[in-house]
C-alpha cells in the first residue's frame, strides 16, 4: 500500500492485486483518498492485474509466494520484469520475525525467479522501506525517506527499471547491489531491522555510505 | 591495525597480538608513528596477548579463526570480553569476497563463541568499518567515520562494554543489535559491501536510520 501510495503521488499508473477484485478496488479508492483524485490506481484480481502489467511488484508474505506465483504462470505476461520484495522470515512458519528462513535456491527472489515464466526477469528490492513511513500522513512535514534501496538483479535492464521507480520515492537512493544472489542479504537485513525495530522502538532502515556520487544516480 | 590506530589515538591502551612477537612489535611501531610518541601500544606474541588482556578483539581471517581460538584457549583469561570481526568470505577457500560460507554454528561469532574457555563472553561487532577510512591520514580533513556499528552478544554487559569502545571512534555510532545470533546478518553485510565496493570502487559503510536518538547512544 505504501509503495502503492509513493508511485500514485509520483503520477505512475498503478494496478492493485488481491485474489478479490473487489478488495484491490476499495484498496485502490483508500490510496486515491490520500494520493489526490488524479491519482491512476485502479484494482483488480491478480491474474487479471498481471494481464494488464508490464512491471509487477510481489510484495506478498513468504508462506505465500511460490503458490501465487504458480497461480499467476500463465497470467505473467513474457517480457515483463517482476521486483520481489519477499523477505522468508521465520513468522511465516510461526517464528520470530527477527530471524529467517533458510531458502533452497539462496533467497526467496531466486525462489522466484524459478517460478516465473521464460522471458520474465527478477529483479529484487524494496525489502527495507518501512510500510509504516511510507504511508507517513505527515502533510506538513518532511515526507522523505531516510533510506536507500538496493537492488539485485541478472537483468541489467530490470535493475534499471527497478532504480528509477525506487528513485520516484522522496529521500531514496537507488543502487545497484549486483547479481539476483545477492538478494538472500537484503532480506537477512530485514530481520535485523525488524530486530533493531523492536528492540527500540523505531522504523529502521539503511543508507549505504562511502560509494562515490554516481553509485546513488 | 586500524581499529588500534583509533583506539591508540583514542588513549587506550593496546596490545597487538601475533604468532611471532617481533612481528608484533614492528606493528605496534607503526602505529605508534602515527597515533604520536604518547600512544600507549605494545605487540606481543598471542598468548602473552591474551594472557595480559582482558578485552580481546579478533580480526583474521575466517579460515585462521578456529585454529587460533583452539591454540589460544588456555591463554585467555577466564572473565574477559573477546569481540570478533571475522567474517566468513568465501574468499578463504578460494571463493569471492562477496559471498560468505555457511558456518554450523550460525555465524563466525557463534562458532568463537563455541570455542573459548567457560566464561568469557563474545560480542560481535566492527565487521563493516573499512580499513582504507580507519587507516586514513588525511590529516587536515575530517577522518571521521561514516559508518554505524551494530553489536551482538548474549552478555548485556559486553554488548555496553563493546558499544563503549566503538563510540571511541570518530563518526560511530555503537547500536545494541541483539543476542550473538545476529551476527550473521552483520558478517553477511560486510560481503554486500565488498561487493558493492568491487562495483562502484568506494569504500562502503552503512548507517543504520529511524531509531530512537537513545538507540544511538
């Protein structure tokens, strides 16, 4: 919803996916409320969002992953590019959410990536944005986010893609962290942000220092 | 060497450890050269090392930490704090510096953890400092870091202990990150940022944003 809310503020033309049309409707309405009535969301049931999409953002919890994505094989279109922002934590199987679960192909974006039909790249990221921050209300303050995206990715073309849509979100800097692999890090930083989170009570996030200038363009 | 140099600059005292004394010596001479004639630093072989310490800091190589941990059982003094910074690359084995090994015990801190005597405690922690910025000379510049450090133990008390000594270091921030399990989140970063340091040829930290100021503390 948050991601939902930053790509409709930033004029991007948005689907929302749910197995029922009709809650991906009345999600779409709640966005547009706060995003303003331009806003270009609309809702739809996931096979039919799918369809209709060239770049899909998975934002699902891990214990539902792989069966959506079975579920949406043949609604993928070829060509298109899927960002997995899946983090496996060990909540899903009634554990902690500071802890993860260990994924056979390395990384629940890899997990995906197997999933998806030929001709459809993965690109992973988004996994450390607060949910909480990003659907921030603060109209008078500053909306921006204090933290970087990296992104993973085989595809340099759908690590592109992925940097200037995570670039559209106030305060964010994208960058390029490598090979799709390397995403089973970017979920483990999760957990520890949502370790850190607990622990202090905050909304934690990264910024990665010490690159040169054009590392965040 | 780094880390020495910081905290020989920082006015404490400091023993550097070695397989062979004069090594050792010649180090903490170096050393000495740069923190000024007053730094309080010594090298010693590595069991006269631990035998005079009861703050150990461990920087090898993963692939030399088991077998030195094992030689120097005997030597460490029951009651001190040894922090490890050793991180799993698979570099040790021939591997890339931007993968880690699996390590059994979960983490290299927990394996060290496993391997000293009954009641020293373990901290994980300054796996992400680079030694290019600890070892910087700009001398009219600003050299201080910008980097955090996140710290893990199951010892509150060698988590403050090892908060304290990070915060000596100009720019970082010490952050309690929790029991000694976390830790292979924070070796897994350091291969991340090798990474992105092979990419965009910088020298890459992290800063960890959101948290209370008193997390920072």
């Amino acid at each position: 919803m948050g991601l939902a809310l930053r790509w409709a503020r930033a004029g991007e033309t948005i689907i929302l996916g749910s197995r029922d049309a009709q809650r991906a409707q009345q999600a779409a309405e709640e966005i547009r409320k706060k995003a303003g009535a331009g806003a270009n969301i609309t809702g739809m049931e996931n096979s039919a969002a799918c369809a209709a999409s060239d770049l899909l953002v998975l934002t699902v919890p891990f214990e539902g992953q792989a069966t959506l994505l079975k579920q949406l094989k043949t609604a993928i279109r070829p060509g298109s590019v899927l960002i997995d922002a899946t983090v496996p934590l060990a909540a899903g199987v009634g554990g902690r959410a500071s802890r993860t679960l260990g994924v056979w192909q390395g990384s629940a974006a890899q997990q995906a990536a197997e999933l998806v039909p030929k001709g459809v790249s993965v690109a992973a990221a988004f996994h450390n944005l607060s949910a909480d921050l990003l659907n921030s209300e603060q109209s008078n303050g500053d909306d921006s986010l204090d933290c970087d995206v990296i992104v993973c990715s085989d595809d340099p073309a759908a690590t592109q893609l992925t940097r200037a849509l995570a670039a559209k979100i106030p305060g964010v800097r994208a960058i390029d962290g490598g090979k799709l692999e390397n995403a089973r890090i970017l979920e483990q930083i999760t957990a520890l942000l949502i370790g850190l989170n607990i622990r202090h009570k905050g909304h934690g996030g990264i910024r990665i220092t010490g690159l040169p200038p054009q590392a965040y363009e």
